[in-house]
C-alpha cells in the first residue's frame, strides 16, 4: 500500500466505494499498522474486505530490476501474484511505476500477440478525455509495438468511455519541417492499412489540448515528456497565479468571490476526476494511481480499475489485435 | 517579407528598432508593394534602410527540398545571399521555418565541426529563460550531434543572457522508469566528460519549468512536441478561462479590474518578450520570428538578430566546441 499518503488516504477511500458499489470487494494488502486500526475506525464490512500482511516496502528510488529479484514480501509484488493466482481480479497501487510494470509484465506475462505492454492516462480537454500511450514504459519502440499500442488504446478507450470508435492519431512533428521519423512513417502506414480502427492521421503537440483525437500514440520518451512538461507547466501557471494574488491586495480580497466563481472551471481541470493510470497489455488488470492522489483522486483509480475489471480489458484487447492484424493480411 | 502580418507588422517594428538604435541598418527583402508605401508612410530614414525587391513567395505549406530547387527569387532565399556574400551580417525570417533551415543550411552551410545545424527558443520561467534546442529541425540525432547542441546552446546562450556559464541539462525521463534510451545514456557520458560545460545531468519534463537549467538538450521530435504541447495547452487553458468569464456576470464585471492587477503576471508570461528562434551552427546569423507576431513581439526579434550579429555567434560557436572537442581527448 504505498503513495504519499498511504493507508490514510486509501483507507477511507476504499470505505466509501465499497458504499457506492455493492458489488466490489476488496483486499487489502500491506503493513499491518497503521491499516488495521484505520479500517476498524472507518468500519469496512468485515464480509467484503480481508488483509494481507507484507513486511516489505518498496520505494520510489528503487531499480525497478533489483525489485524483481528481491523484496518478495513487498504489497505491490503479493497484489500482483493475487491477480495472477485468480484471488483477485485487478491491482491497484499508488507505488513505484517501473516496478510495478516490471513486477507486473514478469508475473502476469502479456497478452497474447503483444510485444510490451503501455501506460496510458488521460489528459481532460474540453470536458472530454485524450488518452495518450505510451508515457514512460518503452523508451525505444518498432512501428509494430507502437502499431499495438494503437489497439490496446482503442479497445480500452472505448471500453473506458463508452466511445464506439475512438479517433486514433499518430503524435508526431509539424509536416512543415518533416514528416517525422522512420519509424513514425513505417507505423502510420500500418495505421492506415487497418479499417478496424478509427485512424485520422498525425496529431501535433498542440492538438493533444483541441480535442482532434481520443487516443495518441507515442513512444514513452516522448509521452513521458509531453506529459511531466504539460504538469510543469500547469504548477508553474499556479504559482505565478498564486504569487499573483499574494502581491496585489485587491485580488486578495476578491479571492474568495473568485475562488467561487471559477469553480466550475476548475473542476472541469480538476486531475482528481482523471486519476489512474492503465497498463495495458497485460494479462491482468493493473491500475496505477498518481502517488500524490487524495481522496477523491484515489476513489476516482479505484472506480477506473473496477470498470476494467467487469469489462475482461486483457481479453478485449487479445480479440481485437487479431482483428486488426486480420485487416493488414 | 513572410509571417501571418508581413510588412503591416514588420515596417513599423523596423521604424522602431531604427530608432532606437542607430548603428542598425536595414535591408528590407520581399514584393515592392505594400512594402515601400508602408516605408513612405512610416517615414524611414532613407540613408540607413535599403530595398530588394522579389517576385516569388514561399507558402507555409511549400515543401523544403522543392523551395531549394525553385524560387530563386523567394525573399527569404535572396535574404540569406546577402548574408552569404557579405552584403548583411544577419538576417530575420517571420516564414516557413523548415524552408528557413534548409535555404540557410544550402546557401550558408554549417560551422566547422558542427555536423546539424539546431533551432533554439526560450521558455520563460520565473522571470528568467530556459533554452531548450532542438525543436524540429533534426529528427533522429546522433550522441555526438545532441553533445553538438550542447556546445552551441551553452555559448549562444552566454552571449544572449550574459550568464556566464550556462547550467546545460539533458531532457531525460524519470530514473524510476528506465534511465533514458541508448542515445541519451551515450550524450550524458559525453557531456559528463567535457569540463569546458557546466553540465547539471538530466532534466525532466517537469524541470523544464522549474529554473533546473539554462540550456535543455533534445532531439528535435521531442523538442518539438514539448513545445507545441506547451503552447497548446497555454491556449487551451487561456480559452478555459475565457469561458469561464463569459458565462459568469460577476466575473465579467470584476473583468477591467482583474486585468489591472494581473497585469504584472501577464507581462512575466507575455510571449512578446521571448520571440526569435535561433538557428545555431549556421555559417552566419539566421533568426527566425514566429509567424504569428505582433509587433512587440517582432521587435524582440529583430533585437535578437543584432545581438547575435554584434558578437559573431558562428565564430564563437566554432571556438567553443574546439575546446570542448579538446576536453574529450
């Protein structure tokens, strides 16, 4: 059980899906204490919670190899085996995200046609959704596995909003100084190639915010990137914003008139509503929460992986790839 | 005479600049008309400015390798012959940036030792500047061309800012997922290994907007996508905020004052202060304007181009990486 906040933030979340969902069970997996005393405290039905007690603890400066190798006591590696043995249906965890695909692809292994699974997270534009993958599991990618990652995208995006043909693009750079790389142009061409999915072409960084596509495709150097510089660069915004309040007495004294009218502003940017990450491509369902997630953030990953779980996403996956490499023969 | 304003916006930033700095003199490249009844009209003075006038324009959309072969007589072609033959120390472009580079590459050709020319910007950060090269121009770089744009990032940025010696830092992705692909792992030795740069190790995404470094090195797909992504999410949210102005009577009453007071915030983000892009290892000075320039903005860049000719950037940019060559053996 891990995050930066740990059983105190995930605890009282879990209560309250377990209220709004009467048909999610859960186990608990980590260091006894503090999470016994604070699931007596918030009381979790006895009947749809147990406990798994681990004595080791990953951290977030840990190679995600020796991981691999040691700590086989560690709540991440024992949620993960859960998933693998049928004990449970899906992992979540707010923990180390190169351990966990680590842990995750060795002991659950990767659906079958797929070369390396992706992480793939939303970033809200015009109260909808762009789903881009991959954001940091594959640094060097072939046209093939960012071919895949297309698939994996657009079964799971429509699965996850309802979107029957999510619009599919290609990341790539200004046709104005080139096409883009080798490989970008070797895996647009396989995108075309295939009717089955919604394809519409490269997308630049620009239109990841003008709602032109409802999955991109990149390969993690580059989603990784986009993705920490576009969080950077939102800290940055409110914190001139912030210091911008703090120095000037009038805007002090009208915060808090502000503060209210530009809530439905902020909730529509509010990341707590698009918290939880998928890995996808695995044989089993694993969700990663932001480490810093709150309360509503870390409900919202719960009800993320839950969604995953009674959709059979692995299984989704596997039949629609075949389809798509049926169109390609 | 390009940009999406040409000689409207130009002319009277040229006015401007003229006066305020009397050693400039202009050479003004591009169709006779609007171009010299503008002039009349602005009143510049005719000793310091001259004209050339040509008959072919290069389009946004024309593709680089076909405006090489044709438009012998494209402003922007006719503007870097000048500088090749000695006729103009520098020169400003607000057009087609891939056209741009390649004209300038071709007709100019490159500093000894420097194997690709780059594109530099600056992002503004906490009322300073972080550089970051490339942003288009190369899209597969090898570890010796990013340890080139370290080089000339770290000289041209001395000279623009006066900062001595330039923290340079490599964008990376985050250690707890990998630690980078082969060719970023490859340049980090490289620059580790070179005492001539101050070199600071990798920097995130995240950093970019965090006043981490002065120069950020990257290949020109990641470059590119960061920097539009930035700037597309900068409009996005700008376009949220006026909505949310729009559809609230309070907040569109409060509007002249709000606008007063973050006036100072505006100013530290205001693009106009930051325009011109450099081309660096060019042999000669190339400055590129963004398109959609107003005239502050252009103003800026022309101020740049002169910085950049008073202190002879390619012959400083050839002597800096000779020694940086020489820390290696």
């Amino acid at each position: 059980m891990g995050g930066d906040f740990g059983p105190r933030c995930i605890i009282p979340s879990v209560a309250r899906c377990l209220e709004q969902d009467s048909r999610l069970n859960v186990v608990l997996v980590g260091s006894p204490e503090p999470m016994t005393s604070l699931c007596a405290s918030h009381q979790l039905p006895a009947d749809r919670v147990s406990f798994i007690h681990t004595s080791e603890i990953i951290h977030a400066d840990d190679a995600p190899a020796s991981v691999l190798r040691g700590k086989r006591d560690s709540s991440m590696r024992v949620a993960i085996e859960l998933v693998r043995d049928g004990r449970a249906d899906g992992c979540l965890s707010a923990g180390n995200t190169g351990a966990l695909m680590v842990l995750a692809k060795a002991l659950l292994g990767t659906v079958e046609g797929i070369q390396r699974p992706a992480i793939m997270a939303a970033l809200p534009v015009a109260g909808k959704f762009c789903h881009v993958l991959d954001l940091g599991a594959n640094v060097d990618c072939t046209a093939r596995q960012l071919f895949e990652f297309a698939v994996m995208g657009s079964e799971a995006v429509a699965e996850l909003t309802g979107i029957e043909q999510p619009r599919v693009g290609l990341l790539n750079i200004g046709s104005e100084i080139n096409k883009g790389s080798l490989r970008v142009r070797e895996v647009s061409e396989l995108l075309r190639d295939s009717p089955s999915l919604n394809y519409i072409g490269h997308v630049e960084g620009n239109e990841l915010f003008q709602d032109r596509a409802d999955v991109v495709v990149c390969d993690g150097f580059v989603g990784n990137v986009m993705l920490k510089a576009s969080e950077g660069l939102v800290d940055y915004m409110q914190g001139e914003m912030r210091r911008a309040f703090a120095d000037n007495l009038l805007l002090r004294l009208l915060s808090p008139v502000l503060r209210r009218s530009l809530r439905p502003m902020a909730e529509r940017l509010n990341p707590h509503q698009y918290n939880g990450v998928s890995l996808l491509g695995l044989q089993g369902v694993v969700v990663k929460s932001h480490g810093n997630a709150g309360q509503p953030a870390f409900e919202a990953a719960i009800r993320q992986a839950v969604r995953a779980c009674q959709s059979d996403m692995p299984q989704r996956i596997a039949a629609r790839l075949a389809r798509c490499r049926g169109d390609l023969l």
